[in-house]
C-alpha cells in the first residue's frame, strides 16, 4: 500500500514542480502553519532541488523580487488573500508573478477579491492541493489539536452556556470534517460513510440533550401512535436531540463536503478502466470516537512503540534526548527522530519488547559480521552491544541508530521493574479483558489489587490506571466502595477527579443495588492465542473492524450515512484472498518498503479509513498496522490525539484523530475535563466562549490567524548615525524572528551562498 507521507510528499513536490517560470528559477512563500505542513514531509534540501534559490515567509517583511516569479503555498484565510494583494498593489511589485496554491479549499467571496484586485494581472494560477492535514506515518494522519478533546467532552459551565456551547462544538467539527475530507482527496476516495452510535449514554458534553438547544416540542394534539412521518418535522426535530453524537454530525458534515467536491470535480474518485485501482472496491470510512473504549487508554502495552511512549519522556511521540558515547569516550546528551526514516525503528516498533530487543541484537550481531569491525563472539546482552558500540566510531550513522534504540530497551526494562509493572500489568488484564490468563473469571481480583493500591512502591498514575480499569470491570461500583479505593491509593483529588471524569466520557462509575448491567452491542473479544500473559487485551477497535470485514457489525450501531454498499460490492472485498498463513508476531514488518516493480495487487486492495475523534491509543495504531495484513485491506488511522497508552492513537486502514497523549497527559486531561481544560497542558485557559453565530471563513480566519510583523525599521541618513554604534547583525533563518531587518547587497550574496540557512524546517 501507499505510505501516507510517500503520498502528501509527492504531491507538495508536484505543486512545486508544475511552476516553471522562464527564468528557471523561483521563490516559495509560505505562512507559518504551511510551512510546518511542508516540513514534517520534506526537508529543506528537497525543495531547494526544485529550482526554488529562495524560501521567504508571507508573515515577514520581505525585499521585492520583482525579476522571479513566486509559488505561494498558503493556508485560505482572509488575512493571507489580503497579503498577496498587497504584494502587487504598491508602485514596485513583490515577485513577477504569482502561482497560487492553497492548502485547502478557498471560499468563493476570496477567489472574487482576489480576481477583482489589483493582483489579478500577476495570478498566474491557483490551485487547491487539500492537504490541511499530518502524515505522521505511514498510514496515521493527525489533526494535531490537543485542545478538542475539551471541546468535544467538557460540559457547559451552566443552564445558559448550552446555546453558545452547541455553536462552538459544530464549528469545531466543521474544522475537522475539512480536514477528513483532505484525506479522502488526497487518497482520491469518495467512501461510504458509517459512524459509531452508542446505545449506552446520551450524546456527550455541549451536545447533551438540554432545553436550551432541544427545538420547541410539537403540539400536544399530535397523538402517540401515529407514524414518525405523520407526526410531523416539529414532533421529529425535538426527539432528534436525543442521537446527536458528535460521530453523527461529523459524519454527515463530511459527507456533504465530499458530494460538494464531487459535483464541481466529476472525475474524483475516479480511474482509467485499464489501470489496476479501477478494481478497487470503493472505500470505507469509519467515524468513531474515544467514548466507544474508554478500557484502552488505560492498560501498560509492551510492544516496543507503546511501552516506550509511555514510560519514557518523549516529546510528541517522536523526539527522545538520551546520553550518547561519542567516538572519544565522552557521554553527550543528543535528541533523536523516531521516525518512519528510521528503518531499525520502523522494523520493530510494533513487536512485543521481548522480540524488539532480540532483533536488535541479531541485526547488531549481523552488522558486525557484514563490517568485519570486530574479531571474536558477537553481543549476548544489551551491555555487551553498550561496549561494543564505544568502539565503532567510523560507523557513525549505524552506531547511532543502534544506541538510540539500545537505550530506549534498556530504560524501559528498568523501569518495568523499578514499578512493579508485572504485578500492576497481571491486575490490569484482569480488569480490561474479566478473565485470567487461564481463562477464567478473576475471583481474588480485589484481593490482588488492593495492595498495589496500599503500597508505596507503586505511583500514584499507576494506581489511577487501576482503579479506573477496576470501575469499567464493575460496571460502576457503589460510591462507598470509590471512597474507600481513593483511600487505599492515597489519590489526590485532582486524581479522583480525573476518575470521576470517566462519566462525562459515557462510563457509569456509580452503581446502585437496584441498577441493572449496562447493555453493550459490542465488546472485547478475548484473545485465545496471545502468548504473553500480560498483553491478552486487544482494543474494541481490533473486533469492530474484523466484524465489518466478515458483514457481522451491527447497522445500528455503525449505520451508514447515506447510501451502504450492496452485497455485489462487498462480496469481492471478502472474497479477496488472505496472505500466507504468517505469524504477526514473527513476520518482518514490510509497510515501509517500496513495492517490487511489476507487482500491483495492493494496488487492488480496499481501503479503510478510521477517525477515532477525541484521541488514538498507540495499541490501536499497531491493530491498524496488523488488521492490513490479516484481512488484507489498506486501513489509515486518523487521529485528533494519540493517546500513548494508557495512551490513544485497520482491509488497507488510515487512522486518524487529533492529536498523541501519553497516559500521563491523559489522566492530566481528565483531571481538567469538567473545568473546560483550564489548568491542561493543552489549553491552560481553558475553552474560549463564543459570543454568537460566526461563518465558517470567521472560524477557519480565527484558528489559522498568524500575526503580521512590525514596520521595518526606519532607515536613518549615515550623517545623523551614531559613529560608534556598530551595525547590529540580521537573524539567520527569517522566520524564526518577530521582524526582518532588510539586508545588505553583501548580505544577499552570503545568503545565496549559503542555502542551508535560508530557511529551516
């Protein structure tokens, strides 16, 4: 299947090299947030190949180049339009010319200023690219909005914030069905559409029923028996109230943008009969979100992404500072990527961390073998492979990558012990799937948890991930017996608060005598073949999407949007033929390889795209990853938040959500829920109350607005300068200053020279 990142990078590459001004070269402006859309796929060096001699920032004061002609690649906002035609309308114009390229679609008031002003005779195109979204991996997009899980989940303030309430959470989604609706562009998909519809809550934060948004209720003279169409639209409006989660008006948001592009792009989604993809099945897009399993954000995952992310401090899920040997002996802090360029990470991340460090050191063994660096027995243990590393220093790039991962094994291992994880991991299992590893009901489960709850030797985030686990395996437990759990933890309230969140995300915590088992269509299968013990629990995203595959998921707990495929079209999707019969567990993992040339059966394979609203757990990720190759489809997650587990993150399957959390963050997040996020890491102030009824284009100004930079300075007369003040220096890299001093002929030249510094992703 194609990489995500393989496909948004082409396609910025694409929109770079369609411009070819007659003199060869040209300069790209970028706004702040296009710039870092560019750089979390290419890096400076690609660009600067394209014949681009210059990067230069739309927020900044710039000199006029009025001999090149510009690719303006921006996001469509009201404040960028108005910059372009300022770039044309003083005596001495910017650039030559102007090809325009916007991230996503531009309003139809926009392209009509553009036309009618001054501008108009230097546009020398514009064009959409629909690529307002970030490829993280290889089949994850992201959103990267920590911010909307309050806006998703918390409750009003009060009676009357409901009405202003509602209003923010439907422009919030409107955002964020623009951003699922690029996806499906980019991959060229016109899905059908099928979202998750919980039966055991009521819709969720500012979209819980409430008088102050439900419509005025029908006459009274509108009798009880009659059918819902002769009851009338005012009897249906009132009770609609009841099922509007937020996976539902997201759906259909993204529904109504795909059949809009569709009627002005009648080709989308469409292929050559020839060609291998028109053989495709038409795509499946699943739109859920966190409250349909809220078990998995909590249990310890140790598969080597997961347990990683979440017992050791990475930032972003990606950025890692660990002490490094340099080739003298001296240990030097150093910051690596864990990216999908980085083969040895993506090779390994989603095995268990037994098998992770066991390939390590039988591809270090191989490596010194093949380099014939070392003469005697290869590496038997994690220090042997520390010693041995000391001494490769011609091996730069290797020795690094080995070291990095070497670390990150080891810091895991020693504090999966220090933490008692094996003991808290054994209660957790129990709790998440209600079986023991022999397969039976966990009867001394109190009995084993409650001394983790009384020890010392056990933190407190440890402890919340219990109890929480504890009260979702109950199915709510009688408030004594939450009072006396806090107590044996010793949690603060700020942590019982964070539990006591778990009901404004659809859990029943409180349990009366009288109170009946919660009815759920769908749970956790258990995992029969699972050889570790403490890895038996598999997400309820593993079981909804093998159900589809097999036409078993319940159509009214995924109905479909509009129209759902006929059996004719499904059938040759499960027909397809399995991969050979592998082990998950031993296989190579081949998502990062190109495709041999000739061979195109991928190409033939269904997609799945999944958007997981509210956050991602990284288990959910791998299952994304393994579900491709066991049911033979492309899935792509897509995600607001990851959440590193406890932490949330597929036939081929995209995910997608808002934005990676560990556990910690998420935990964190719970504790500021009901306050609306103030306090959060993401949103200290808490969530902004709308003052009324915006357009989309008010939305889409505010969220994506950058600050323009002050006047440039005055240029002062060499008689009236100060004689002994020396000339202060220029930033280096222009977009990481608040303002741009213009610089000197001499100056420019020693820009040219060096590109590297022109601008930096």
């Amino acid at each position: 299947m194609s990489s995500l990142i393989t496909v948004v990078r082409n396609k910025f590459l694409e929109a770079i090299r369609s411009v070819n001004p007659p003199g060869k070269w040209k300069i790209l402006v970028v706004d702040d947030i296009s710039q870092k859309l560019l750089g979390s796929v290419l890096k400076q060096f690609d660009i600067l190949e394209e014949n681009v001699t210059l990067i230069e920032s739309i927020n900044n004061n710039r000199d006029p180049q009025p001999s090149f002609e510009a690719v303006y690649l921006l996001m469509p906002t009201s404040q960028n339009v108005d910059r372009i035609i300022k770039d044309f309308s003083g005596a001495i114009k910017q650039y030559a010319g102007a090809h325009l390229f916007f991230t996503e679609g531009l309003e139809e008031q926009l392209f009509e200023k553009l036309t009618s002003s001054p501008a108009e005779p230097f546009l020398r195109g514009l064009r959409e690219v629909y690529l307002n979204f970030w490829a993280t991996e290889a089949r994850v997009f992201s959103l990267q909005d920590p911010a909307l899980f309050f806006s998703l989940y918390s409750p009003p303030r009060g009676d009357s914030a409901f009405k202003l309430a509602r209003i923010r959470i439907e422009e919030d989604l409107r955002l964020v069905s623009k951003a699922i609706t690029n996806v499906c562009i980019t991959l060229n998909e016109f899905p059908f559409i099928r979202y998750y519809t919980p039966s055991h809550h009521p819709p969720l934060g500012a979209l819980k029923p409430h008088a102050e948004t439900r419509p005025p209720p029908p006459p009274e003279t509108s009798a009880r028996w009659r059918t819902n169409l002769a009851r009338g639209a005012e009897a249906r409006a009132y009770e609609s109230v009841e099922g509007d989660h937020l996976t539902k008006l997201l759906a259909f948001m993204v529904q109504h943008n795909l059949e809009e592009y569709k009627k002005q792009n009648p080709d989308f989604a469409k292929y050559p009969p020839s060609s291998p993809e028109a053989q495709r099945p038409r795509a499946i897009l699943f739109i859920t979100d966190r409250s349909m399993d809220m078990l998995a954000p909590f249990p310890h995952e140790f598969t080597y992404q997961a347990m990683a992310n979440d017992l050791l401090p990475i930032e972003n899920g990606t950025k890692y500072t660990y002490k490094f040997q340099s080739s003298i002996g001296a240990y030097e802090d150093k910051t690596a990527t864990l990216s999908d360029s980085d083969t040895v990470w993506t090779e390994v991340r989603h095995m268990h961390m037994r098998e992770a460090i066991d390939k390590l050191m039988l591809d270090f063994n191989k490596f010194l073998q093949e380099n014939a660096v070392f003469k005697g027995e290869g590496a038997a243990s994690l220090n042997d492979m520390k010693e041995m590393l000391a001494n490769l220093p011609q091996y730069q790039e290797q020795r690094e990558k080995f070291s990095l991962h070497l670390n990150m094994a080891q810091e895991c291992m020693a504090i999966f012990e220090r933490d008692k994880l094996p003991l808290v991991a054994n209660v957790e299992q129990n709790c998440a799937t209600g079986l023991t590893a022999e397969g039976k009901t966990p009867k001394s489960l109190v009995e084993e948890m409650v001394p983790l709850l009384d020890s010392r030797d056990v933190v407190n985030m440890n402890k919340v991930r219990i109890v929480a686990l504890y009260i979702q395996h109950r199915d709510g437990v009688p408030e004594e017996d939450r009072r006396r759990l806090y107590q044996h933890a010793r949690l603060t309230l700020a942590e019982q608060d964070a539990v006591n969140a778990l009901a404004l995300m659809g859990v029943r915590i409180n349990r009366l005598a009288s109170d009946r088992d919660t009815k759920k269509k769908i749970k956790q299968k258990s995992s029969t073949d699972e050889e570790y013990d403490l890895s038996r629990f598999k997400p309820l995203l593993k079981t909804i999407l093998e159900d589809h595959v097999a036409g078993k998921l319940d159509n009214t707990l995924f109905p479909y949007a509009k129209e759902a495929p006929s059996t004719a079209a499904v059938a040759p999707s499960l027909k397809s033929p399995p991969p050979q019969a592998t082990s998950l567990r031993s296989q190579k993992p081949s998502w990062h390889r190109a495709p041999k040339p000739g061979t195109t059966h991928t190409e033939t394979r269904q997609r799945l795209i999944v958007f997981i609203a509210g956050g991602v757990t990284f288990s959910e990720l791998r299952e994304g990853y393994q579900l491709s190759t066991s049911l033979n489809k492309d899935i792509y997650i897509g995600i607001i938040v990851i959440f590193i587990d406890g932490s949330f993150t597929n036939p081929a399957s995209t995910s997608g959500s808002t934005h990676t959390i560990t556990p910690r963050h998420f935990v964190d997040d719970l504790k500021a829920l009901e306050l609306g996020g103030v306090g959060s890491k993401a949103l200290p102030n808490g969530i902004r109350e709308r003052q009324g009824q915006r357009t989309f284009q008010e939305c889409y100004d505010e969220k994506y607005y950058t600050k323009d930079p002050p006047p440039p300075p005055r240029v002062i007369p060499a008689s009236l300068a100060p004689r002994a003040q020396a000339p202060k220096m220029s930033p280096a890299n222009s977009h990481s200053s608040t303002h741009s001093v213009t610089p000197t002929p001499s100056m420019k030249e020693e820009k040219k020279k060096k590109k590297g510094g022109l601008f930096r992703f």
